[in-house]
C-alpha cells in the first residue's frame, strides 16, 4: 500500500517535470520492492531528463536482467547510451 502511494506521488511529480522529487520517491518504492521493473523505468527517465546518463543506464540494465524483453528498459538504455556519447563527444571538444 506504501508502495502505490509513493509510486504515485513518483509519477505526479513526473507529470510536473520535478525529476529529482520522482527519483527520490522511486528510490524510497525500491526499498519496499526491488522487484517492481516499472519503477526503475520511471527512475530512467527521470535520469534521462536529468542528464544523468549512467544512473540511467543502470537502473536499465537492472531491468533487463529481471525482464529481457523489457522495451521500456532497451529504448531508455539507447537513450542513455545515446547521451553518454554525445557527452564524450562534447569533452573531447573541448
């Protein structure tokens, strides 16, 4: 029951673009269910719109060791990989 509700309040603070108030309350779920592949998808985007990539990428890869056919997990894990390369990219640049 805990659960739901902060899922919710993860997925209310995403509708208002306040990523880093999701990714708290889905890092709080993930301690009540580490099971739940929704929530590290939700916590990927919120990463990706964050600019952290890496966390991304991890919270992908958890997934698609529980789930391996998980599309959520593969398309955000493109996203992420696509970012970390456009980063390197933008280093090597400079």
């Amino acid at each position: 029951e805990e659960f739901k509700t902060l899922k919710n309040q993860g997925n209310d603070f995403v509708k208002k673009g306040k990523y880093e108030e999701a990714v708290n309350k889905y890092s709080e779920c993930m301690k009540l269910n580490t099971e739940e592949c929704t929530i590290y998808t939700n916590r990927a985007l919120c990463y990706l719109k964050l600019y952290k990539y890496e966390e991304a990428k991890q919270d992908c890869d958890h997934v698609l060791q529980i789930e391996d056919s998980n599309i959520k997990a593969f398309y955000r894990r493109a996203l992420a990989y696509k970012g970390l390369q456009v980063r390197k990219k933008n280093m090597a640049g400079i």
